[in-house]
C-alpha cells in the first residue's frame, strides 16, 4: 500500500515547482540550489505504471480520510503533492474544523502557486520505521546522506536538514522525538536500524517562498487559523528559532537577487553609498565572489553558506573584519521586509527609521522576514593573514598559550587585528598593517608556536576572497553535531590591566578540562559608530573577545543526559559572566537559556526594541526563543525546549 501510494504522488506531484526569486534589475542571478527531489522509495516489487488519478479517491477512504474532507484533500493532492495532502488530514480530523482548516490550507496552496510542500526529515532515507509506519529503506539516498552529513553545502539544500540538528529534535520528550544518525560515524546501524523516525521539533509543512506575496499569504493564513509561524533560511541557528514543532515554515532560501550600485540611495533619502544588494537567500559566498568581481570587499560572515541577509545580520552578524569596519548592523543602509501585518515595508534611515533600529540588532524575525537587504562595501582590501597551530605536549601548553593571548590581544585589538581562536589554533587578519608590521604584532606569538614546532605562516594576500578561500572553508564551524554555546563579550579592561588580564587568564586556564574556550576576536572594537543608530547592547562595542564554550550531545543522549549538560554549560559561562558585569551576548550564539536575556543582547536598547515590535506585530504573530517580546518558555510554541532554571 505504500508504494502505491508513493507511486499516485510522484504521478500527481506539479512540475511547476522551481525556485524563483524577487523581481528587479540585477547584474547576476546566481543559479538556485534547487530543491531536494521527492522521496522516493526502493521498490522490493514492480508498481504498474500510470496509477488513475481516479483511484486517489478509493485509496484516501481505505486510510481513513473523512469523507467531508475528501474533496479538499483530493484538491490539494491534485494541486501539490498526495504525502501532504495525507499529512494535512491525518492532523486534523474534527469534524466541520478539519474541514475548515483543510479549506484554508487548499486556499493557501493555490495562492502560492502550489509550493506548499510536506517536510521530511534529512535522514528519513536510512529509517525502515517512520512516525511508527514501516517504511522503505532508501539505500542510494542513504548513502548520500550518510557521506554528506557534515557538509554544509549538502546539508543547506534540504529544508528538513538543520546545521545544528539538535534543533530538529524534540529535545524535552521524555522519549526520543527525533530522527538523527551519529554526527561521529554517520554509518553507525545503531542510530537508526530498527529506530522509529520521528518528524521531532521540524515544520511539518513549508512554503518555499518565491515572492512577497508568498511571506503576506502566509501571514493571512497563520493570523486566521491560529497556526504559527517560523522562518528558516540555511538553518545555521543554535537556538532552534528557525523550527518549531507544528508551525508552518516560511523557507526563503530561493529569493538569491544579487547586484551592485557605486551611487545607492535608500529611499526617500539623499545621502548615496557604494552598495551591495542581495536577496535573503544568498549565500555570504556567493556575496564574497560577487564583490571580488566587482572589485569590492563586503563585511560578513566566517561560513560559506550562512545566509548573508537573514538572522546573521539581524542579530548583529560579526566579522573578523569588525574591527575596523563594524558589525553587519552597521553595514546595512536598507531593508526591505514584510511586517507582521502583511504590509511590504522599505526601512532606512529617513522612513521607517524606527523599524530600521530594531532590525539593525533587534535579531530573529521577531520584526518580520526580509525579502533583501542593502549594505555598504569597502574598496578591495589587501590582507595580512596570521595562521599558526601547535599540538600541545606538555600539560600546560594550552593554558600557557591563552595566557599569552589574553595578554597580547588588546595591542592587537588597536592594530585593527580580527580573527578566530580554536585551542591551539589561530587565524588573524589586518587590514591596517603591512607585512613587516604584521610580523613584528604577532612575534610573541609565533616564537611560542615555532618553540612547540608547530607552524607559522604570516602573509600577505591580494583580497578578502583570496583569504576566503584559502583558509576560511577549512576551517568555519562545524555542522552536523549537536552543539550548545555558552557566550559572554569580555569588554577591554580585562585585556587593558594586569589585574584583568590576571583574572581573565584563571578563569580559563580552570575552564581546559570542561572545555577549550573558542574565541572571536570579531567585535566593532575600532569602528566609530553612529551612536543609537543600531540596536544591539552597546557592551559590542567594548568588547575585545566574543568567548564561547560548548557542549556536544550525542544522537542517544537521554533527557537526563541532556539536562545535565546544558546545566554544566550554564555552571561554566556563569563564571565568565561574574568577571564581566555589565557586559552581554551575541544574541545570534548566545545561550540558549541566557539569563536575563534582554539585558544581555540589547541592553538599553530594549524598551525601545519592544515598543517597535508592538506598534508592527500588535497580536504577536510572530515569536521566536528569547526574541523581543516573545511569550515565555511555557507558551505551546516551546514545547521541544527542555525546561530549565537559570
């Protein structure tokens, strides 16, 4: 019966689903990660080809469809595909509201041009048991999957697949809700023979979005049937704000405009920069190679398939260019974004202006979902790159390597210095010093890694692209574990005095064996910004080091197991954020369960942040974890968050 009913969906399913993205004048539209193509099971027998769509009818009633839905189920069968008119039904069957909100979800269909699609999860191919069914093993499908697990450009290309796949659990249940293999060997058959595969905290349904209209249908849909809403880009989210268990999921991953104007005026203004503008979907690559052909440098993000005009800006968006050049927030001169009341809005600095504070920081999409966003770009940049790494031999190698770091990264932090620390690796790049001062800054630095034989190379490099390429693709966040951070930014006195750095350099020498600190050495620290023009906490902008510290589960971590480490987690930042009062978070990779959460991402800047989210979301219609005016963990939108004190 199941390959019956996979073979009447594949023969129904509309060809007419393919990615487009935002009208307008573009000077390249980079080709779209097309969609995954529909499941398709192995077939242990031969399916007679060309299943009647007549039949549909007959089968629908053997499973149990209600006769008073049939017709919209058939209709939306017909207009999208059998798997999610079957997934629709099955959820809702109460009667004269079944009917209703069948209705509507065969309205919302035909308005966005049959692109509501059924999510699966991105390992359901290895599963022989999904939500309690059996089901075909697909092996071709599992095998990719299986050899792309921590890829993330395999990874970004399936809605079902989160970068963080904790994120795609139900993290609370008391029983696995889940649908995961071993982020340690993707081939472990413990993870997954004989597993029930299980949908966990996923959209069950999404709209690949195409147009504006496609985000205002949705907001009309959600508004009248009460169901939620999230919005996911590429999925780089360590808070779990892109999912959300029975929501319906607005995927803008296809909007992939991209072009250049030297004399960009926002509108309604007079002031013109030299501007990138690029749809929410596009790659910070794609940004990267664009610029470089234009002979532009543009301030992003240390990942190849982070979304460039999505959270990553709206949270903040570090680079280790920020230094010199500022945050993303910083960068951004226009936005153009739907608002929760379904009005197509254009926010900058001379209309909308208060709209344009709280998504210059104000982070997720509390405020609405960008359709693009235009941003201010640097003349090509010649880079002085720092890469050195060491294996630790002696049992206080690593402490003494942090010490000499916490006492040498203020100096660097006024050289204009930025870049990431990994234990005993690190990555810096200056774009205000030559070579032979580069070498000179880092000198303390190389001796103690030559001294340890490890490597060294300090160089000079033609453009941020030209660095890009040759480092950051090797050696940007992992995806495929699941991950949880603790953060704080360390603001400079604790690199500026002896006493500070005294502290500071303690406090993680006594954190090594819980975990090695990950460091960013990416806050604004150089840059002259425009004061209350963003909404970030001004803490940014003191700031010598964004740290963080994690904890990994595992595929068969139980909930006890899981509480235990977000506990341990909170045990350790905790210390950090005593040594540092006053500071904050990034809110993008800040703790999940931040305490006082609105003080540590914006600061000041709340009261105003939430006085702007009510004047354009007046009914909360859209809410995310630790989001500006966000309802509270009890709310039903958080059921997959394990409940925890802090």
């Amino acid at each position: 019966m199941l390959i019956l009913l996979e073979h009447t969906r594949r023969e129904l399913i509309s060809t007419a689903a393919r990615t487009v993205v935002p009208p307008g004048t573009h000077v390249r539209r980079p080709t779209p990660v097309a969609p995954p193509p529909p499941y398709k099971p192995r077939s242990t027998r031969p399916v007679a080809p060309g299943l009647p769509v007549g039949l549909c009818g007959p089968l629908l009633a053997m499973l149990g469809v209600r006769s008073s839905s049939l017709g919209l189920v058939l209709a939306l069968a017909a207009a999208a595909d059998l798997s999610l008119a079957l997934s629709l039904s099955a959820r809702n069957d109460t009667g004269d509201a079944s009917t209703q909100l069948l209705s509507a979800f065969a309205q919302l269909n035909a308005t966005v041009g049959g692109r509501l699609r059924s999510a699966v999860p991105f390992e359901r191919p290895c599963f022989s048991v999904y939500e309690g069914r059996r089901v075909p093993v697909d092996h071709a499908a599992c095998d990719a999957v299986q050899a792309n697990y921590t890829d993330p450009t395999y990874r970004v290309k399936h809605f079902g697949a989160y970068m963080l796949p904790q994120t795609e659990t139900c993290q609370a249940s008391a029983q696995p809700e889940q649908c995961l293999l071993d982020s340690n060997d993707p081939s472990n058959p413990l993870a997954y023979q004989g597993v029930n595969c299980q949908l966990g905290n996923i959209p069950p349904h999404y709209i690949q979005v195409a147009s504006v209209s496609d985000v205002q249908a949705a907001l009309k849909f959600s508004k009248k049937t009460g169901i939620r809403l999230s919005v996911k880009n590429k999925g780089h989210d360590y808070k779990g704000r892109s999912s959300g268990k029975d929501t319906l999921s607005l995927w803008v991953t296809g909007l992939r405009s991209i072009s250049h104007n030297a004399n960009f005026k926002p509108d309604g203004c007079s002031t013109t920069y030299d501007a990138i503008t690029v749809g929410a979907g596009v790659f910070t690559q794609d940004v990267y190679e664009f610029a470089d052909k234009v002979n532009r440098t543009v301030i992003g993000g240390y990942h190849q398939t982070i979304g460039f005009s999505g959270g990553y800006f709206l949270g903040g968006g570090h680079s280790i260019l920020s230094p010199v050049y500022g945050l993303a927030v910083d960068r951004v001169v226009q936005v153009r974004v739907v608002t929760p009341d379904g009005v197509y809005r254009t926010a900058n600095e001379c209309q909308n202006s208060d709209l344009f504070f709280a998504l210059r920081g104000g982070g997720g999409s509390a405020f609405g979902v960008v359709i693009e966003s235009s941003h201010r770009t640097e003349p090509q940049l010649t880079i002085q790159a720092a890469v050195m790494k060491f294996t630790p031999g002696a049992a206080d190698d690593l402490a003494q390597w942090y010490t000499l770091l916490v006492n040498n990264s203020y100096n660097w932090a006024n050289q204009g210095w930025g870049g990431h620390i990994a234990g005993p690796t690190l990555i810096h790049v200056n774009p205000l010093l030559n070579n032979a001062d580069a070498q000179a800054s880092m000198q303390p630095a190389a001796d103690f890694v030559r001294a340890r034989g490890g490597s060294v190379v300090i160089e000079q490099l033609p453009s941020w692209l030209a660095f890009f390429q040759k480092y950051v693709t090797a050696a940007q966040a992992a995806v495929g574990p699941e991950l949880a951070l603790g953060t704080r930014l360390l603001p400079a006195d604790l690199f500026s005095t002896e006493g500070g750095r005294t502290q500071l350099g303690q406090l993680i020498t006594s954190t090594l064996p819980f975990a090695s600190p990950y460091i960013v050495a990416g806050t604004p620290y150089l840059f002259q910004e425009q004061p209350g023009a963003t909404s970030v906490t001004p803490a940014w902008r003191d700031a010598i080091w964004h740290l963080s510290i994690k904890v990994q589960f595992q595929y068969n971590s139980t909930l006890a197991e899981k509480t235990a480490l977000y506990e341990s987690l909170e045990e350790h930042i905790q210390k950090f954020r005593d040594i540092s009062p006053g500071s904050g978070a990034y809110f993008n990779e800040g703790d999940v369960y931040e305490p006082d959460h609105e003080q540590s991402y914006w600061g000041v800047n709340y009261a105003k942040l939430l006085q702007v989210k009510q004047k354009y979301d007046p009914d909360g219609l859209l809410d995310c974890w630790q989001c500006v005016g966000w309802k509270g963990q009890s709310d039903p939108l958080y059921q997959c968050y394990i409940k925890i004190d802090t």
